[in-house]
C-alpha cells in the first residue's frame, strides 16, 4: 500500500503543507513545510518508521519523553510505534525531509493523543 496522496501536489494541512516528491511499495518521502509557531500533532504509527532531516529552519522534536532541537543538515530517527512531534516555535519556516519506511505507507496510520487543531 503507497501513501495517499499524489506525487508533488500539495496537501496543505493547518501547521502547514506537504509533499510527496518519492513513493514505493514500502517507502514514502516527504516534505513536511511547517509554518512559524505551528506544530504537528502528538502521534505515534503502528505501520512505519520514519527519518527527518531537517532542510531549512529549525526544529524542535518530541520523541517519547524526549526534546530535540535540530537545525539543518542533522536528523532523527523516529521508531515504529514512538510517540513524537514536530513543531516550529521559532522566527523562520521550518522544512524537514521525511523518509517513510514500512509495511504499509498510509496517511491512515497515524494514532493522535494531542492536537491543538482539535484533531485528536
């Protein structure tokens, strides 16, 4: 099962947007473009794992009960099944690059515990 989104069409999302720019059978690669002072939702996969680089800007990442800032160039790996964030409390947009791996690459996969979009 590949991600459900097409191939470099923009999926804008209230932190941001992203990008599908590669995908295969067990393999997705994504930029993630967040907005100054927006965040991503607490979640967890059951499904995949995932690799962020961040491109431009800088992060700041929750990984279970852990905050990692990151700035260009440095990455993170993200486990199956941890609970993690991302978010860009700073001054300048924030680009990750996010790799995808797993038996199944679907935006359905992701688990919410908290949401300041109400989504959880």
């Amino acid at each position: 099962m590949s991600v459900d989104s097409k191939l470099n069409e923009d999926m804008v999302r209230p932190w941001g947007f992203y990008r599908v720019i590669a995908q295969g059978k067990n393999y997705a690669v994504k930029i993630l473009h967040v907005n100054v002072g927006q965040k991503l939702s607490v979640q967890s996969h059951k499904y995949r794992s995932e690799h962020w680089v961040v491109a431009s800007g800088k992060a700041q990442i929750l990984l279970n009960d852990k905050t990692i800032i990151s700035e260009v160039g440095q990455s993170v790996d993200i486990p199956l099944g941890s609970i993690h964030s991302l978010q860009n409390p700073y001054n300048e947009d924030l680009e990750v690059l996010e790799l995808q791996m797993g038996e199944i690459i679907s935006e359905d996969d992701i688990t919410r515990y908290s949401d300041i979009y109400g989504r959880a």
